[in-house]
C-alpha cells in the first residue's frame, strides 16, 4: 500500500502526536489517530481519481447525475397528492383559461393539487356530508376526499374543452370499491363506480368510462367570461362487495385533466408563428405558445363565480361515457 502513494501523500503517526501534544491532547492512541486520517485520505484519493477521468467520461456521469435528480424531482411532483387538476398549458392556459381552488381566482393557475388522504376506513354513501358542493378547495373529511375548483374563461375567444378524470395509480384492487361523487355547476352529475365483477353497473351508481377513466365532459362554447364550477368527492364504499380485507394497505390516486377539445391540432412551431405574427401585426396576445409566462389575468379580475357571464345559463348536464381508453394517455 506504501509504494502507491508518494511521499507527499504519507504523514507520520508520530508528527500528529506532536502536534496534539503541543496542544495539549495527550490521551489519543495510534489507532485512533490512523482512523481519523484513513476517511479524509479516501475522500481525497477519491476526488483526485474523479479528476483523471477524461472529459468524455465526467460528462456522461454528469449527465446520468443530471437525468437522475429531474426524473426523482418529476416523480415526486406526480406523487404529491393523491388529486391533481391539470389545465392544458399550450392550448387553454396561453389563452386566457385559468383555475382556481377559490371562486375570486385569488391565484388563478393551471395546476391543482389536492393533500393526500391517509389511513382511510370505508364508509357508507349516507356517511358523506351532503353539503361538500358549498365549500371551495380542500375540504376533505377523514374518510373521503373532496375538493372544489373552478374553470375560468378570462381571455379573447371562446373556446372548447374537456374534463377527464382519470385513475393515475392504484394498488390491491382499491379502484374496485371507489366510488366517486361530481357535481358540475352546483348539480350532482352522478355518483361513479367501476362496474361490478359480472360487468354491470353497482347499485345506484354510473360506471366508469373504463378501467383508467372514471368520466368525461366535454363542454362546446365556452365562452369569455364564463365561469364552470367542479366540485369531486371519493371514498371507498362499504357496501361494496369487493370493499374486503385485501384492500387494505392499498392507495389510489386521481388526476383531471382540463384539455382542449381541438380537432385541428397543429405542431408547436405552428402556435409560435402565429403569436409572433399576432404580436406584431396587432399585438393583442403575448407570444406564450408554451405557458411558461402568466397571461394577463389581473386584466380580467372581476370575472368571478360570482359574476360569471353564464349564470342563468346553468342547466342539467350529463357526462359521456363512449370514449376510447386512450384519451387518457
């Protein structure tokens, strides 16, 4: 091991005994001492290894540092709650589209998040607050989920979307007794639930759209300074017959997806000429094809629930259920 290293790299047990002594610490043996030093001389020989390593080298390893750290981050976004909103950036937010967990949009933005509900026990339907469509937010209970935003039109031309509520996880067949309350503009869409084993539906509930998705809206003409309403409550259901024992332990998560309904889909490059041209030309809307800039929603703070321009406009919805799987994707 000696004839390795050079001679800079060796110190004398002895010199740091002097040099303790000298500082008055007398009661330090060699071995003590030779344990100290190793961790530092290794870290060092460590470093100095990292350093001959050619360029090529320190680049991939960099890189794979690099790719590690953003995908931990990305995941840990993904798994901050077990609800998510997410408003489509390129298509609606650059547009003046916004939501909200509050009807003032205090803080309008394209991304929810709702806090996880832990260590939930099932209950029955009649043990959910009736009320939970009156509140904003974050409100859930011990034992169920619930949380209410709002779907803002606060931009220059009217719009189409589609809200798509979606399963992005779920483990030991806790999806099989989920059961899932909607209200869109103050009226209960329905109660939904994941068909029964033998493929029809559970007692007094609509089935899923799919395995993935639980429902789908889709809403024509949303115009400027409309204002839609969502409120989303989940437990799982004691009377269920799959709400058994070996669910226990298990988790789902959700996520709804607020996307443009769109048929003339064009290629990003396509979304950054136009708002070049339009900045110029007329300078009426930011060049914003990604999202990543804020539009101008101070511009339009007085658009609220309360004075949205669709409120004697609220009827009766009802959700489609004839949807492919792979809308979710």
């Amino acid at each position: 091991m000696a004839d390795k290293l050079s001679h800079k790299d060796i110190v004398r047990v002895e010199k740091i005994k002097d040099r303790l002594n000298k500082e008055g610490i007398t009661d330090v043996s060699d071995d003590e001492i030779v344990s100290l030093y190793l961790p530092e001389r290794k870290a060092k020989r460590l470093g100095m290894a990292f350093l001959r390593l050619d360029k090529v080298k320190i680049f991939i390893i960099s890189a794979l540092a690099l790719i590690t750290v953003i995908f931990l981050f990305a995941f840990m976004q993904e798994k901050a709650g077990n609800f998510t909103i997410n408003l489509d950036r390129l298509e609606l937010f650059r547009k003046g589209i916004s939501i909200s967990a509050d009807a003032e949009f205090t803080e309008p933005t394209a991304r929810l998040t709702a806090q996880p509900v832990i260590d939930v026990t099932n209950i029955a339907r009649s043990d959910v607050p009736p009320d939970l469509d009156n509140y904003d937010g974050d409100h859930s209970g011990d034992n169920y989920m619930a949380y209410t935003y709002y779907v803002r039109n606060a931009g220059k031309e009217t719009v189409d979307y589609i809200a798509s509520l979606v399963i992005t996880s779920a483990s030991k067949g806790v999806e099989d007794a989920s059961r899932v309350a909607i209200w869109r503009n103050t009226n209960l869409l329905g109660v939904y639930a994941k068909r029964a084993s033998d493929g029809e539906p559970e007692p007094d509930t609509l089935p899923f759209v799919s395995d993935r998705i639980v429902f789908r809206y889709a809403k024509p003409q949303f115009e400027i300074g409309d204002v839609d309403k969502y409120t989303i409550v989940i437990w799982l259901d004691g009377d269920d017959p799959e709400c058994v024992d070996k669910i226990v332990g298990g988790g789902i998560q959700f996520r709804m997806d607020i996307s443009a309904d769109n048929d003339d889909w064009e290629p990003l490059i396509v979304y950054y000429l136009e708002d070049i041209v339009d900045s110029l030309v007329t300078g009426d809307k930011p060049i914003n094809p990604a999202g990543v800039d804020s539009p101008d929603f101070d511009a339009y703070s007085n658009v609220t629930w309360q004075t949205r321009h669709n409120q004697d406009n609220i009827y009766e919805d009802t959700a489609e259920e004839d949807v492919e799987e792979d809308i979710a994707e």
